[in-house]
C-alpha cells in the first residue's frame, strides 16, 4: 500500500530507465537532473518543490516504449545543488548536476505494466487529465490514445495517487514474497522443507504446518528479494533461450534457479553466484539434470544431444555467476544421469 498522505505531503512521479546515472545515482537512492536544462524549457523545475518527507513514484522503462509502474520511496533531502558527476549521466551529461536523496524505497513484487493501467482506467484517467493542469506521468496523444508523458519528474494528483495505489495493494510484497520454505531445527540448522518458486503462492499463515512443537517454519525474505532483484535486474529473459513469459497482466515472468540447490543434500547457498534467471522449462531441465552449464566451455550441454540448446552459448551469461556452483551441479547433477 502507498502511505496515507498526511496534510502538506505531496506526491510526485519518477519517469526514468533503469540505468539512471550509474554507481551512487541509482534507482530508487536519488532523483537528478542538470542544473540547467540546456533544451530550453525547465522540465525538471519541479525538483524545487520536492520536500523531505514527501512521497516518490517511481515509473520504469523496462522494454522499448513499455514502462512499468515499479514502487515507491520517500524524498530524504530537499534539492542538493552538486559538483560531483553520476558516472553514467547518459544524454543529460553535462553538469553540474542537482540531486535529492531518497529513503524507504520499496519496490512492487511485480511491477505493473502501464498498458495495464491504461487499459483498465482509460475513462477515468482522462477524466483526472481534464480537471486538472498540473502535468500528469501521461498524456493523450492526437490519436486518442493514452501514452507515458516525456518528462522526468511530474506532480501526481489525489486521484491518481488512490488509483495507482490499488495496483500497489495488489502487487505488493506479501502473498508473493517467498520462493524457499526453510524449516528450522531445533539446533538451528536449516534444511529446506520445500519449495516453491510460482507467483502465486499461499501466504506464510497458509503454509505453516501446524502443531510442529520442535520445529519453527519461516519463510527467508532475504532469498527472495535476491532472486526477485536479479530476475528484474535481467529483465526476467532466461539465460538459457533468453525467452521470458507475458502474463495476461502484461507482467514479465521467469524464475531463479539454484544452481547448487538449496537444502541438506546439496547444501548450496542463497548468493548471487548460485542463482541462473531461467524460465520454467529450463528450470525443470536444470532440476531434474537434464541440462548444465559446462564450466570448462561456459556452453550449455542437454542429455539429448539433438536438443535445439546443447552446445549452444548461453542467450547471456553474468559475470556474478559462480563457477564453482556450475562445477557442483555439472559433476553432481548433470553428469550422474
Ligand atoms: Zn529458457
């Protein structure tokens, strides 16, 4: 849920790319600009009015021409006028630069695509787009259709701010927060009771089993987070074909694979290196040791031979992959078939 606006809060939205400026200018820690814009008109004038306290949301362009409405935060710094430069500044690369700092970000579980949003309000958001002149995160185009606005900071009016907060009661974190069931010993040793890796799962109250008295179930936020952050970082293409799925939501879907699984047998770890962004045909092949990565080639192997993968490359590797988990899983998965 957005946080109930307190009298004098205002709302703004962040229209932006993934890449927004690089190291220490990241996504969701800050919001910049030039000081100038040397385009002419003075979009982002509207940073001047932003306060600590008030309330950041944040569009993402995911694909080409397709944003996703993708969280929150809340503005920790009034506009800070700077001489350092983001790494990354892209096309506003000519400084100096302004920023403000950004807290509590919290990002939706599934992003919602904004054809979503579109689709679904259409009436109502053209209604919010008459009544009122500040600039909203879209506009009508001449063709009559809605599009996202070219601007990277705009003001975000009442209702919209109660529109857009549905999507966030229903996509956020929650129902949909944990791909690992851990059970907890009484020695505090954890071994995996199950797990489960679709979007649509039971809440934790709904899967606690019930009368355990020497054990403790708990769901390790933490391990989703990190493979829901690498599957959004990497767009949610499998690494293996590069294919995501298209939810009827419009949402992307792809699931993160333990390369060493997870669990008392294999006793692999929930870190980066050991987590492949794969889809559900590829994450099956990848359980049941049907297919590996060969660590020596870094090329995918299958058990069938003539299968449309074996001895490709794969659609993109990631340099935070863990060789060592892929040397685990090609010797004792894959090669004990
Ligand atoms: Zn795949």
């Amino acid at each position: 849920m957005l946080p109930k606006l307190l009298p004098n809060q205002k709302v703004f939205v962040e229209i932006t790319n993934p890449v927004h400026g690089g190291e220490g200018w990241k996504f969701g820690t800050c919001l910049w600009s030039p000081q100038k814009d040397n385009g002419g008109a003075a979009a982002w004038k509207l940073m001047e009015e932003i306060n600590p306290g008030d309330i950041i949301i944040h569009f993402l362009k995911l694909r080409i021409r397709e944003y996703f409405l993708y969280g929150f935060s809340i503005a920790d710094s009034k506009l800070i006028k700077t001489n350092d430069r983001p790494p990354n500044p892209g096309k506003w690369d000519k400084g100096p630069y302004q920023r403000i700092n950004l807290g509590e970000f919290k990002e939706l579980n599934t992003p919602v695509s904004v054809k979503e949003i579109f689709d679904a309000h259409r009436k109502e958001l053209i209604k919010i787009l008459d009544v009122v002149e500040q600039r909203q995160f879209y506009v009508l185009d001449k063709n009559d259709l809605l599009k996202m606005q070219q601007a990277y900071i705009v003001a975000c009016e009442n209702s919209l701010y109660v529109l857009l907060n549905k999507y966030f009661a229903a996509n956020e974190t929650g129902a949909q927060e944990v791909d690992v069931i851990y059970k907890v010993k009484a020695d505090n040793k954890i071994v995996v009771e199950e797990t489960e890796e679709t979007e649509n799962e039971p809440t934790p109250s709904d899967i606690a089993p019930p009368g355990k008295k020497d054990a403790k179930v708990s769901r390790f936020i933490r391990d989703t987070k990190l493979s829901r952050t690498l599957k959004k970082k990497h767009q949610w293409k499998c690494q293996v074909c590069g294919e995501h799925i298209l939810l009827p939501s419009k949402n992307l879907y792809a699931e993160g694979h333990h390369i060493q699984p997870l669990g008392n047998k294999h006793n692999g770890l929930d870190v980066k290196g050991n987590i492949l962004i794969v889809c559900p045909n590829h994450h099956a092949e990848f359980d049941y040791g049907s297919i590996a990565i060969n660590p020596g080639t870094m090329k995918i192997e299958h058990v069938d031979e003539t299968n449309r993968w074996h001895g490709k490359k794969l659609a993109y590797n990631r340099a935070d992959i863990d060789k060592m988990f892929l040397e685990y899983h090609y010797e004792m998965i894959f090669k004990k078939l």
